[in-house]
C-alpha cells in the first residue's frame, strides 16, 4: 500500500524525469554543439537551484550561502582530480568533503538554535570567507597535494574521464549527458526524499517548528540532515559546474552568486522542485542572451524583468502554473498552499 | 608570498593617537554606511538590497551637481539625503509597498531594483564619471603623522546623525507612532494608525540617511555606478549582527566588527581584517542568536 | 546508465572522425565574423567599455577600406558581465557557433585563462589585448598588451632617480597584483633601491587609513602602487586628503587604465607617475586622426583611450594585417603570418609580432599626471617582452600552452 502511495505522490516527479531523459537523448541531435556545450554549466547551475529548492522549500532554511557548497564541491573534485589522476574518486571526495563541511556548519547553527535572516547571514559570511581567503591563495606555496591552488585566477578543472579507464577524458559535448543524467538522478533522489518520512517531518518543522518540537522530533537533526543532504547535491552540481567551464575561479564564492541562488528559488517557487530548476535555465538563457546585445544594458533590462515578476507573479513560476492548471481542470480556483503570511521563518 | 611589514618600534604617542583616530574612523564608516539599512530593516523587516545602490546615488548627486557648479557642503549635507530620500519614497511607493510582511519577496524586488538602478546610471552617465570633488577639509596633522581632517568631520557627523535619529524616534509623534509600529504592526494599525504611511516616511528617511552617507564618502571613495556592491554585504552584516534595534544595533555591530577589522587590519593587513570581521560575525550570531541587541539592550531603539 | 556509456564511446570516436568537419569554418556566408568578448557591465566596465569602443571603429575601418579579401567583417561583441563563466560560454558559442575567424578580449588574466584552452581547442586565433604581468605562452595566443619587463622595468629606475631609492608597494591582492608586486621589488633592488614594505588589498577595500599610517611610519621616498578597480581609487582620495600626495609621491602601473585619473580631482593626482605604451598624448598624426574619430563617435565626454582601448583597435588592426598578408582567414595561414615579423604602426607607434613568445614588441611611455591629463616626460622605443622570453620559446616548440606566471615567478623559476 505504501509503495503505490509513494508512487501516486511522485507521478509528477517522474513525469518530468522522463521529459528530462527524452531531452537529454534528443538535444544532441537538434541543438547546435556551442548548444549543448554550454548547456552543461546551465545544468549544473539548475542542480544548485535544486539544492536549495530542497532546503529552503521544503526544510525551510533560508541558506543565503548556497553557493558555499557548489563552489567547495567545485574546488575539492579539481584538487582531489589533479591530485588522484582520474575523475571518479574526485567526484566521490567532493561530495563527501563538502556535505562533512556542511555538517559542522550546520550544527554549530542548528545546535546553536540559529534560524531566520540570522541563519542566512552565517551562510553567507562563510561564503564570503571562502572568497576572501582563495583570492589570495596565488603562489606556489597555497596547494593541496600536486594541485595548486591558483588564487583569484583559479584552476583549471581536469574534466570527467570514463570510470574505468583515467586515459579517456570525456569530451564536453559528452559531459551533456552526464551532467542531464546527474540532474535527473538528484532530482529523482529529492523528489523521493521529500515523500519519506524525514522528508515530512522536514516539512512540518518548515511550517510549525515549535509544535514539530511538543511532537517529540528533534528538530535540530532534522535540519542538519537535510542541510547536509542539500549541500552535497550543491557539490555535485559544483563538480558538473568546473567541468562545464573548464576552470573555477573564487568568483563562484561572490555575493552576485550567492544573491542569484536565492533568486532562482523565488522566482520558480518555493514549494516545489521543478520551479527553481526551470527558473534558473530560464534566467541562464537570459542572461546569456543578454550578454549578446548591446542595445540596452543589461543590468537595466534584468532588474526591470526581475521587478515585474515579483510584482506580477509573487507565488513564483511553478505553484502559479500548478494554480492555473488546476483551475482549468476542475474549472474552478485552486490554491496552492498559502505562503506564511510574515514571511520571516521562510 | 611573504607579507612584509615596516620593522614594528616602540610606539610613539603620536602614533598611537593616529592608529586611534583611524580605528574610530573605521567603526564611524561601518555606521554611517549601516544606519541607512538598518532602520529600513529594524522598522520593517525589508532587507534592501538595492542598499548600496542608495549610497551610489547620493555619490552621484555630489559628483554631478558639483561638475555644474553647485557647493560641494549644499550637495552632500542637503542635495544629496534630499534627492535620494525622494527616490525612496517613489520606490516604496511603487515597489515595496506591496510586498510588506513578505521579507523574501523584497529580497528579490531590491535585488532587480539594485540591477536597474546600476543599469540606469550607467545608461545615463557611462561607466566611469569624471569628478572635481576634492576632500574639502585640510590635513589634521598629528606629531609626526598626518591624517584628514574630514574623516574626523565623518565621526562628527555620524554621531550628530545617530543623536538625530534617537531624538526623533524618542521625542516626536512620528518616532513614538514609528516605534509602536516596528513592535506590532496589527495593533498599531488597530489603534489608528496608518501604517502605511508610516512605512512609506521611514523608507524614505531610511534611504535619505543612505544617501547623506554616500554623498558624505563622496570626496574620499571612488564614485562609480558599481561601486554599491563593495559596501552591500559589509552593511547588511552590521546591521543583522547588531539585531533589530535601530540605534543600538548598529552601533554595537560598527564598534565590535569595525573595531575587529580595523586591529586585526593594523596587525596583519587588509584580507585578514576582513576575515575578522567576517569571522567575528559568524561567532557573534553563534552565540546571540538574534544579533547583540537581541541579547543585550534589549530596550534600546 | 550502460546504454549512455555505450553512447558516449560511441560519441567519443564519431566526434573524433567528424571533427574536422567541425572545425571548418562556415562556408557560403560571405562576411568574416570577428569576435569580442568583454565586461560591458559589472565591476569591471570601466575597463571594457571603451575597449569595445575601440574595437568597433577598427572593424568599422577595416571596413571602410573596403573589408578584408572583398568581405566584410563582422563584429560579435559579447558582454562577460565580469562573470569568468560567460567568458566561457561565449567563447565556446564564438569559436563554435558563429564560427568566428577570431576572437579578441578578455580583461583579467582570469578571463583569459578560462577562455584560451577553448579557444586552442576549437584552433580559432585568440588575441588578448590587455597589459598584464606576463609569462602567457600559448602558440593560439597573441598577447598584445604590455608587461612588467616592458613598464615597470622602465619606470621604478627613472621615479627612484626622481624622488629616492626607499620604497613601498600597495597592490592589489590577486594573483596580478601580487606578481606585479614581485616584479617591483625585483626591479628595486636591481636599482639599488630598497623595498620596505609590501601591502596587499581585496578588490573591494575602500577605507585605506590604516595602511596611510604605515606608510608614513615606514617613511618611503616613494610609493609604487599596482591597485586595481573602482573601490582602491579610494586610495588615492584619502592619500591625498591625508596630505600625503605633496610629501610622497605615488609612482602606478595600473593608475589611469580604469579613468581613474577623471575619478579623482586635479588636485589629488597631480605628480602621479605611470607608464604604459600609450598616453593621450603621444604625437603623431595617426594618434591625432584616432581620437578625432573617437570624439566624433562619442562626443566630448568620452573615455579617455589608453593602452587597453588603443591595443583592442590596434590588435584588430594586426590580425587584419595578417589575414592580407595570408590571402585567408584560416587559422593556420594567418597565423604563420602573424608569425612572420608582422607589424602595424600607430596609433601607439610600431608594434611587431615577436614570434618567440607571441607578445609584442613595443613602445613604452612615461608620463606624469597633470590636471588630469598625462603629459609624456619620456619615450622608449621597440621594447622587447624580456620577462615571458625569459621562460617561453615558441619558436622551438609551437605547440606550447602554458601560463607560466601563473603561480607567481618562483613558481616559474625566476630569482
């Protein structure tokens, strides 16, 4: 019986898997290479928009310093890669270096009952700390292993070789498909975590964590568990990120980042996991597309499109296309569930 | 990369009192660059991102008023706070006003806002302005050290601003009616009150503050349609460290973080006073979980 | 997941026959595609944006002489957004997708060195035209900017001759400050000078109290400073208002790129020394007919050009030199032709190709701030890239492609 429900509640999880597995075999054949090339960064950028889709949507932890795991996931696979000769151990350190990382974070806040804009500020002052201190790590002295360190220029990433053999280095066009396949597992893996049991209890601390408490969870392990899980999805999505570019560089750590994360988040729609992921290629083609003009500036053109859309589509992309489809269907208004009104435990 | 440093003597008393005038400076900086954000934040829980962008623009009143011959104190002590004040206010009114009680949701109207408006001034004045504006105090001249008199000015004139700020917020109608709202928005609105009003005078007084501080840090900083962004996070950390008391918070937040940074800065260089600062934040949020007047002063403004 | 890594061996191979299929330049459209790519918006417009100016009036006059082998040339200009991964990404859609017969740009050494692999990988020629500290050494790179060997080995002798030996070096903390750094301090004690101390600042630094007290406990003759951007032309604000400016004065290598000699007024810069391989000033009608054409394009008000902005038109200019002289736009032909001894002269005066290390040789300038303008005190001509000829020999191997700076000079074996 559980297993059908589990099922029923990840039909549209899956659903959009499949589209994401079709477009994954189709793409290569219809875009151009330039295309699907770059497409690998836009991929790996949607896996840290899942990321904190995950912990802020559903654990309802408002961690401005995302970045900080995607940028560390980033850094640890290239050193561990340079240091190791092959790609596939490096993946594995970096996801385990940068949720252990996450786990001191986040327990030196959870433990320390931090929450709120408060939590969002520690996340973000160690991101910042990450930028300060890599931007002068230029010099032979600054390394780890083999692999220096590069300060503000950074390094550039070996890219993923195949698993078996640490001589055949994979193209970026075929990067593509490790980076969609990667999405599409993380998104599997947060689609079915949020239907478990931990995932509605992260969900019941997000809305009410004082009666989650008088209920008799710890809420403090509960945040620290998804926060870590969150982190190391950030740090595959960092791994795929340094390959897509070739190279990372401190700048990953800087605060325009660290804004845009949260930015993807509210545009597609706290809640939900789809949303952000379509919310951060839609702003990736944008900003790209932007970048190729030179009529207008684009600041300018960003931060009127930006400022349209919080007026105009405040519940963000995804709930409100959930609402109007709901309302077509049944033919009457939906509602997908109400944002607290206060906002501030959001 | 070996960092060298002058060989350390004894430390002559001139010195001391220069490296004093520079510590004061530092913290008198982080709260004239904060104060403007914090009473946005501590009145109505609006994080604006589009912060630094305030002090950019009263840089930019300066610099384009005196390049058409306006007097340099008319442009930073009335134009500036004035014209900015008055964007607030049109910005209030057209963008925050409805997003109140949605924290988050300012998050990314302030951060479009802040794109729009470095769009804007680049758009209108390219990406670099040339200025005329020099520091108009002399040099203050301390034994065998120099320093500017105008950064004493500075000090003058962010503690005349926070006892501006405490007299209107404890002696007028407008800072008791302010007051209750920051408390309880729902009950002030019971009693009367037209918090919307309201939040439309502090937002623009807020950000006439900003643009006071901008216009002041004009003569002595870069003016540059960017240059919002170097003082955004620095700020927004005070403010948050300090906690939601206006006054107190920031105060308390300048003097313990600028202080960190301006010794850790003395001792060991620029990049290390940064982490300090950084560093300081994270152990101070750790242990008073909601800002130091969360803790402290708990019925300070 | 077996079916996909089947797929990708699959793909590995098929890629491998096909791609100089790829790799062809797009045949049928008539009009060459030039690339650019810079920051056009973020921290770092103030450099790239007159840069891209100049950029467009070299294509804009390759074409009024009637394009290059009867076609004309187009320009696709790309803003980074002073993000290193737009830098990739377009360089990848250049190269790739537009099929461009070039592509210039970049401005920090950052940018370049995220761009330059894609751009050898893809074999599309990548000029970057930006002074920097040296020690690129890439057969598909052409650095046409000055560096250390050619600037700051010029001008440290000639300010220790005119205010003192005893220095003190400010700079930018990144890898290009710190290099910068190092390069003074050699040059300093080659002189017989003495350095006696050495501070490092985050780009976003904006309060530089602290470090005026050290420098005038430290009491230097002189300061070199290789600051970098908007927020560290605060530096000199409150140098000058410290009173500073009149007792030591400031020598730069980096003062006045970024226009930072209009950010600040008359009165705070004058003195100040620097040098490029190109000031406002430099006398020759070519110069003349140059910034005629900028103010007739930007009026008035513009940026002034300095070296970032000349080099971009100037490095447009030798490309199409070299296409002429190769009679096509394919990499190889013009890049043997690039190769070959090539130069162009003016507006900044003769710059040739050095095909040892791909930089150029040029001249170097020395000039004094003055009511916010440069006026020239010396010139040095045809100034060879001693510094990357030092660790870079593309002439015995040409298919080098290195940075070797990257990690600082010890890391590159120097001193």
């Amino acid at each position: 019986m559980k297993q059908t429900g589990t099922l029923r509640e990840m039909r549209p999880t899956l659903i959009f898997a499949f589209l994401g597995i079709v477009f994954m075999f189709l793409a290569p054949h219809v875009l151009q290479l330039f295309t699907i090339i770059n497409l690998t960064t836009a991929i790996a950028l949607a896996v840290l928009a899942l990321s904190l889709a995950l912990i802020w949507g559903y654990g309802g932890i408002l961690c401005f310093g995302q970045v900080a795991f995607f940028g560390l996931g980033a850094y640890v696979y290239t050193m561990a890669a340079i240091n190791f000769g092959g790609s596939t151990w490096a993946v594995l350190v970096a996801i385990i270096v940068t949720s252990a990382f996450a786990a001191v974070v986040g327990y030196f806040m959870f433990y320390g009952r931090v929450s709120d804009v408060y939590l969002g500020v520690i996340t973000l002052t160690v991101t910042l700390i990450l930028y300060s201190l890599l931007r002068r790590t230029s010099g032979p002295e600054y390394k780890i292993g083999k692999a220096l360190l590069g300060g503000f220029n950074g390094v550039s990433s070996p890219p993923i070789n195949l698993p078996w053999d640490t001589r055949t280095l994979l193209f970026p066009e075929h990067i593509f498909y490790v980076a969609m396949g990667a999405l599409i597992i993380c998104f599997v893996f947060a689609g079915w975590l949020v239907t478990t049991h931990f995932g509605r209890v992260c969900v019941a601390i997000r809305e009410n964590e004082t009666r989650a408490e008088l209920l008799g969870y710890d809420t403090r392990a509960y945040k620290l568990g998804i926060f870590t899980i969150g982190a190391g999805i950030a740090a595959v999505g960092g791994v795929l990120f340094c390959n897509g570019v070739g190279r990372i560089t401190p700048d990953v750590f800087g605060l325009y980042n660290a804004a845009l994360t949260i930015i993807w988040v509210i545009v597609g729609g706290r809640g939900t996991l789809i949303g952000p992921i379509i919310a951060s290629f839609a702003l990736f083609y944008l900003t790209s597309a932007l970048g190729g003009q030179s009529l207008l500036n684009n600041n300018l053109v960003l931060g009127v499109i930006l400022i349209f859309f919080v007026l105009l589509v405040p519940k963000g992309l995804a709930p409100t296309l959930i609402d109007w489809v709901g309302a077509r269907r049944k033919g009457g208004p939906t509602r997908t569930r109400r944002r607290n009104p206060r906002g501030t435990d959001a | 990369m070996p960092h060298v440093t002058p060989q350390q003597k004894d430390l002559p008393l001139d010195l001391v009192v220069a490296i004093g005038l520079q510590l004061i400076y530092g913290i008198a900086h982080l709260a004239l660059i904060s104060i403007g954000l914090a009473i946005i934040f501590g009145m109505m829980r609006v994080i604006n991102l589009a912060h630094g962008e305030f002090l950019m623009l009263g840089g930019y009143v300066v610099v384009v008023s005196t390049n058409n011959g306006v007097n340099i104190w008319v442009a930073m002590l009335i134009l500036a706070p004035l014209i900015v004040g008055l964007i607030g206010v049109i910005v209030e009114r057209l963008l925050i006003r409805w997003l109140y009680g949605r924290m988050v949701d300012t998050l990314l109207a302030t951060w479009g806002l802040s794109l729009l408006l470095i769009g804007l001034v680049t758009s209108i004045f390219g990406a670099s302005t040339a200025t005329t504006v020099a520091p108009p105090l002399g040099v203050l001249r301390i034994g065998a050290y120099s320093s500017s008199a105008y950064e004493l000015f500075l000090i003058g004139v962010t503690i005349v601003l926070g006892i501006a700020i405490w007299l209107v917020l404890k002696l007028t109608k407008l800072g008791l009616v302010a007051r209750g709202t920051m408390q309880n928005a729902e009950m002030a609105s019971a009693l009367g009150v037209s918090t919307s009003r309201i939040y439309m005078i502090t937002f623009g007084l807020g950000a006439a503050v900003t643009g006071l501080a901008g216009g002041l840090l004009a003569p002595v900083t870069g003016v540059l349609p960017n240059i919002g962004a170097t003082y955004i996070a620095k700020a927004f950390i005070t403010v948050i460290s300090g906690g939601a008391s206006i006054l107190a918070g920031t105060a308390a937040g300048s003097v313990l973080l600028g202080g960190i940074q301006g010794v850790v800065t003395f001792l060991s260089g620029p990049t290390f006073g940064e982490v300090g600062l950084l560093l300081t934040a994270i152990v101070l949020l750790r242990l008073m979980p909601r800002g130091i007047t969360g803790r402290f002063f708990r019925k300070s403004l | 997941m077996s079916i996909s890594r089947r797929k990708f061996i699959v793909g590995t191979s098929a890629f491998a026959l096909a791609s100089p299929a790829l790799m062809g330049r797009a045949q049928g459209s008539d009009k060459i595609i030039f690339a650019s790519i810079l920051d056009l918006s973020g921290g770092l417009d103030i450099y790239g944006a007159p840069m891209a100016e100049a950029t467009k009036l070299a294509i804009e006059d390759i074409n009024a002489a009637g394009g290059l082998l009867g076609r004309e040339v187009e320009l696709k200009l790309y803003d980074a957004q002073s993000s290193i991964q737009l830098y990739t990404q377009y360089a990848t859609q250049a190269a790739a997708g537009d099929r461009a017969a070039t592509v210039h740009g970049g401005i920090t050494s950052a940018s370049r060195e995220a761009i330059r692999p894609t751009l050898a990988r893809f074999k599309t020629l990548y000029f970057y035209n930006t002074q920097y500290e040296g020690g690129v050494c890439d057969f598909n790179n052409f650095n046409t900017g000055s560096t250390p060997a050619q600037t700051v080995a010029k001008v440290v002798p000639y300010a220790m001759n005119k205010f003192g030996k005893k220095v003190y070096i400010v700079a930018a903390d990144y890898n290009y400050g710190q290099i910068i750094a190092e390069w003074m301090q050699r040059f300093v004690k080659e002189n017989g000078g003495e350095t006696l101390g050495v501070e490092f600042f985050p780009l976003d630094v904006t309060n530089f109290g602290p470090t005026i007290n050290k420098i005038q406990q430290a009491k230097p003759d002189m300061v070199l400073s290789a600051l970098v951007g908007g927020a560290h032309v605060s530096f000199y604000r409150q140098y000058a208002a410290a009173g500073m400016n009149k007792d030591i004065p400031i020598t730069s290598t980096t003062f006045g790129i970024g226009n930072e000699h209009k950010l600040i007024s008359a009165e705070e810069g004058n003195g100040l020394l620097a040098a490029y391989s190109y000031f406002e000033k430099v006398d020759n009608p070519e110069n003349k007919a140059f910034l005629e054409r900028m103010d007739a394009k930007l009026g008035a008000n513009r940026p002034t050009m300095n070296e970032l902005s000349v080099r971009s038109y100037e490095g447009a200019m030798l490309w199409a030199e070299a296409v002429k002289l190769a009679g096509s736009i394919d990499h190889d032909p013009v890049w043997q032709a690039l190769r070959s001894g090539l130069s162009y002269t003016r507006p900044s005066g003769k710059l040739t190709i050095d095909p040892q290390t791909n930089h150029v040789i040029q001249n170097v300038v020395l000039a004094e701030l003055q009511d916010q303008e440069f006026n020239i005190l010396e010139s040095f001509a045809d100034q060879p890239p001693s510094d990357t000829a030092m660790v870079c020999d593309l002439v015995a191997d040409p298919t080098l492609s290195t940075f070797y700076f990257e990690n600082g000079l010890a890391a590159a074996g120097i001193k």
